[in-house]
C-alpha cells in the first residue's frame, strides 16, 4: 500500500467510525515512515467528535487534525455553483488545469499553518460580491510532507455526481486531480 484514501464521514454520526489506539498509532506511522494519506471531503469533518476529547492537544482526533491534514471541517454552504481557483498551473497535481465551475457545498476548512502546507486550489462563491469573494476565499486543495511521508486534502466530492460526470462546465478537473492524487 502506497497511499490511504479516506472518504468518510463520522461528523454527524460519530458512531460511523472510531479509530482504535492501536488503529491511530498505526495511520501516523504509515505516514511518517513514506506513505501517503489522500483526505477527500468530509474527511475534514472525521473524528471531530470524536471521544478522546477533541480539543485535548494530545487526542488522537486533535493530532490527527493538526498534524496529519493540518485543517479540518469549518463549516460549508448550501449546495451551489463555485468558482475553483488554481492557484499554480505547473504544480504537479494542476499542471495544465484552468479555473472551473463546481456544483457542490462550498467547503470551508480551517487551516491551521498555511506555511507548512502547499496550496494548489482555493475556491470562492461566484455570486458574492468582490468584497465577500475576497474574504471568503476558501482552501479547496493542500498538501504537505508529514514525516518522511505526504498528505493531500481536496475539499471537494460532496456526491458521486463529481465522480460521474466527464466535465464541469467544460472541465475535466475534479476526476484529474483525485488522479493525480493518488
């Protein structure tokens, strides 16, 4: 196994999945010693309420957030259309991507170090005004080195319809960069 892709939701049930100690030690290690952890959607929102005391610096779920994907779940809109900005058109995960049109809740994580992580999309509500755009400009796609292995959040993926369809607005983005993140 190379890289981990974690999908999940256990935000609004966190009955849905909890991490052993055993479990959580064996993810941090997998990342450290090389491997790759690739964090979908909600898996921003994982183990927030988690048992272990979320908000406890030596939690798990804290760790987990903090040091492994560096953000987690801050809150999202209404399903709506987007803008997605990429924000380097020679990184290696958008290389040749322009901005494009989503459909989904407009994700909006919170980063805790954005130093530590590179940002290749961000992504703002096309119908808000220039002053809301500015101050509602959400991460929509980092990654970082943790130990001698990577992480990469994308924010997007509310729903199988990014999945299926072969372009958005005209756009093959969304199926490229989960591609080009694993």
């Amino acid at each position: 196994v190379d890289v981990l892709l974690l999908y999940a939701d256990t935000y609004e049930s966190p009955s849905r999945g909890t991490l052993t100690d055993a479990q959580w030690a064996g993810l941090f290690a997998f990342v450290e010693s090389g491997g790759g952890l690739f964090a979908l959607h909600t898996a921003s929102a994982c183990w927030d309420h988690q048992a272990d005391a979320p908000n406890a610096t030596s939690s798990w779920s804290f760790r987990f957030h903090h040091e492994l994907l560096n953000c987690e779940f801050g809150g999202h809109s209404p399903y709506k259309d987007y803008i997605s900005h990429v924000v380097d058109p020679a990184d290696a995960i958008t290389r040749g991507l322009g901005d494009y049109v989503v459909t989904d809740e407009l994700y909006h994580p919170k980063v805790y170090d954005a130093a530590r992580s590179t940002v290749f999309l961000t992504a703002f509500d096309q119908q808000a005004s220039h002053e809301q755009s500015n101050a509602s400009v959400a991460v929509h796609g980092l990654r970082h080195a943790h130990g001698d292995g990577r992480v990469l959040y994308f924010a997007q993926g509310h729903d199988m319809a990014e999945f299926e369809t072969t372009e958005f607005e005209g756009n093959h983005a969304f199926q490229t960069i989960v591609k080009r993140s694993l």
